[in-house]
C-alpha cells in the first residue's frame, strides 16, 4: 500500500506502479464515491473514439490521403466512361 499526500490545490498523484499497471492516461475519468470513511476511485471506461487520440499522427495527413485515393478513383472512372 502507498502513501499518497494532497497537494495545497487538492491534488493528489497517483504512484507509477498503478498508472503502468492500468494503462491510465492523461485525461482518464474516475467515479468518486464515499463507503463506510472511504474515498473510493472507479476508472471510467474510456470512449472507443477518444482511445484512437494520437494514434495516427505523425503518419501524413488522412484527408490528403483521402483526396489522392478520390482523384484516382476518378481517373479509373473516366477511363471506363471514355
């Protein structure tokens, strides 16, 4: 068990162990409830889109992807009409 203390803005920091052993991330929520004189922590399921933050980034641009897929897409089909 580790001892945790509250900072002078209510803050308080949760070791490394536990961050590394849930996979917690900046921005996770949690549920504070109170049982019996105890402050309890439930960790919010994170939101299936919110997850994929950052995943693709330093890839290119999608929707310059996007465009060049749509522009031969486009050839092909002038082709085939002409």
């Amino acid at each position: 068990m580790d001892l945790i203390t509250l900072s002078s803005k209510g803050q308080i920091v949760i070791p490394r162990e536990i961050l590394q052993k849930y996979n917690l991330k900046k921005g996770d929520r949690f549920l504070v409830t109170v049982e019996n004189d105890r402050i309890i922590l439930e960790l919010k399921e994170r939101h299936p889109i919110l997850a994929l933050r950052g995943a693709f980034s330093g890839k290119g641009s999608l929707t310059r992807a996007l465009l060049q897929e749509r522009k031969a897409e486009s050839k092909l089909e002038s082709g085939r009409n002409g």
